[in-house]
C-alpha cells in the first residue's frame, strides 16, 4: 500500500525543515505590587476609568431619567394589571386593557381641559396689561410705583412681550426654541409610553432573570422582598391618586360654589397636578388663581384661599393617613422622603422618595432588625 502512494518531490524536506524556536529571553522577575509606581499607576486608572464612567451616565442622564419614570409607571399599572388577571384575562389583555383606559383618560383630559385653557390663557395674556395698570389703585403700590417705577416697568415689559401675539415665542427663546420644546416633550412622551408598556408587559419574566442571578439558598427570600417592594409602588401610586382625586374634588365643589370659570377643566388639572408630590399643588393653585383673575380678583382670593387651605389639610392630615395606611410608613417619613427626593433629584426624587423609603423600611424590618434581634 505504502508504494501505491505516490511520491511527492521535496515533501520530507519540507516536513524536516522546521525553523528552530526563536530564543525570546527569559521570562523576568514580577511586578513588584507593593511599588508606589504600581500602585499610583492602579490608582490614576480606576480614577481615569470612574471620571469616563461619570461623564457617559451624565450625558446620557436623560435617558436614564425616561427609563426610571417608565419604570415606576409599570410599577404603578401593575397592581391595575393584576386585578384584570384575577378576573380571567391573561397577561398581554390586561396590559391592554390598562393602556387603554389610561389613554382614554388622557384623551379625556386633552378635550375637556386643554381648550378652555388655552382660551383663559389667552384672555389672560390679552389683558394682563389693564390688570397690572389696576395694580396702582392701591395706595401703597402707587407711592411705591411713583418713587421706583415698578409697575410702569413690568408694565412695559409685559406689553412689549405680548406686542403681535410673540409673547410665547420670547417665552421659548424664539420660533426654533418653540418648536424644539414641542418636539423634545412629544418624543419624550411618546418614548415613556412605549417603554412603559414594554416594562408592563414583561414585567414577571424580567424579574424571574433576574432572580436567578441571586444563590438559589437566597432567592425565594430576594424575590418574597423584591415583590413587596414592587408592590408598594403600585401602592403609592394607587395613594397619590386616590388623593388627587380628593383634591379635585374639592376644587369641583368650590369651583361651583364661588362662580369658578371652568371648573370641571380645572378640577381635572389639579387631579393631574396632584400626582406631583410637593410641588404639584403649588402649579394646580398658580393655574386655578390666574384662571379665577380672568373673572375678578375677590374670586382669585377665595380660590387661593381655598385651595391653600385645602393643602395644608392634604398634607398634615389625609396624605399621612393614606400614605400610612397603604404604605405602613410613620407620616412623618413621608413628608421628610419626599422633602429629600425633590432636594436632590427634582421632579424624579419626588415622585420615587416615598416609594423608596417605604423599600428601605421593609428592607430594614425583614432584614436589619431580625439580625440585631439575633445579635
């Protein structure tokens, strides 16, 4: 057989004429990890490393605020979707079905408050300045308008502002700083709505991958206080409506009985302001008291007044209450969370402070104190 095989010329010297392994040198004695050039060398790369890091999450910041707050919407919208799989429906019909009715909610707002807004806004706007010129009716603010002029200049200012019906287009920094915040606020919205409803949608399969990163000797306990944490967040937000709802209300009822313009349009903006922790009311009373001035200043005094009233009652009494009740937390801590969270994130650290404080309690009450009880 071996003679079968034809010979192939120059074939053993090809096979026998392998290069000999070059001599690279030895290999040298090891870093010495106790040298301060080691060291300072480590040190100046983690601290290169963390200041790259820093700087991408910052300008990708917006981003990251878009994910947090569909995050805590799906969080919000799950015990709705729960309650709809309880009855029957299977997961992606309940979602659907929350969707739904909180679009048409929205679509409902969108055409019962936002025209006679824009109306009352334009009134208002027509004749702020003859309501600044009323302002020297009053004594004191004449004297003090002859001495410095104030309201002369606001006067000037504001009429200069409104000249020609450009008094939004110098609010937004001209014509392109108008339609850069209408096109930034769509594309924000619409990107909330839609990562809301993927979160929504995959919310149980995204929290059982991420269990099965925690030890199996652990995870039936992460997941039991991951699960409630989500769940006081559907809670919070379930509170933070059920008091909105008080709140309009309330606006309702006085809108009614003072002769408010408008007051269901109100009412319904007030139910959305009021989903803002802390400084929701502060925008619902701005709007409800100019909308009121359209009318006469003694109705923008008793709205004010009113609804002043009404939140020092929310915040001291029902908020607590509520909030107790759904979240197992002191009043107290709901008040400081939320003071804390608008201090140091804004509008996000707000609307996520209570639910967090109410995580950090549950964390330390199944975890924390059980191991001090131990100890």
């Amino acid at each position: 057989m071996a003679n079968l095989i034809p010979k192939i010329p120059g074939l053993k010297n090809r096979k026998s004429s392998n290069p000999q392994k070059a001599d690279l040198g030895s290999l040298g004695e090891p870093l010495d990890r106790a040298h301060p050039f080691y060291f300072g060398f480590l040190a100046a790369s983690g601290a290169v490393i963390a200041v790259t890091l820093l700087r991408a999450f910052a300008s990708a910041s917006q981003v990251f605020v878009l994910i947090l707050i569909s995050l805590f919407f799906a969080a919000g919208l799950n015990p709705a979707v729960n309650f709809f799989q309880r009855r029957g429906l299977n997961r992606p019909t309940s979602v659907g079905a929350v969707v739904a009715i909180v679009i048409g909610f929205v679509a409902l707002f969108a055409l019962v408050a936002i025209p006679p807004i824009v109306d009352q806004v334009n009134l208002l706007v027509k004749n702020a300045p003859s309501l600044i010129e009323s302002l020297k009716n009053n004594h004191t603010i004449n004297q003090l308008n002859q001495h410095y002029g104030i309201v002369d200049s606001i006067q000037k200012k504001v009429t200069s502002s409104i000249h020609d019906g450009q008094f939004v287009v110098t609010a937004f920094g001209g014509v392109l700083g108008v339609g850069k915040a209408v096109l930034s606020g769509a594309i924000s919205v619409l990107t909330i709505l839609v990562l809301t409803l993927y979160f929504l949608a995959s919310l149980p399969s995204v929290t059982q991958v991420a269990y099965r990163f925690v030890p199996a000797s652990r995870r039936a306990r992460v997941a039991g206080l991951s699960d409630a944490i989500i769940d006081r967040v559907g809670i919070f937000v379930g509170g933070q409506a059920t008091v909105s709802f008080i709140a309009a209300i309330y606006i309702l009822i006085v809108g009614f009985i003072i002769g408010m313009p408008y007051p269901t349009a109100l009412a319904l903006l007030v139910f959305f302001c009021g989903l803002i922790p802390l400084i929701g009311h502060i925008l619902g009373v701005s709007v409800v008291t100019l909308m009121c001035l359209t009318k006469s200043p003694l109705t923008a005094l008793i709205a004010f007044v009113a609804y002043v009233l009404y939140v020092q009652v929310e915040n001291y009494i029902v908020m607590p209450r509520i909030m107790r009740k759904s979240l197992s937390i002191p009043g107290l801590v709901t008040i400081i969370a939320a003071l804390l969270g608008t201090s140091l994130l804004g509008l996000i650290g707000g609307l996520l402070a209570v639910p967090v404080a109410a995580a950090v309690l549950l964390i330390v009450d199944e975890v924390v104190f059980p191991k001090a009880d131990l100890g």
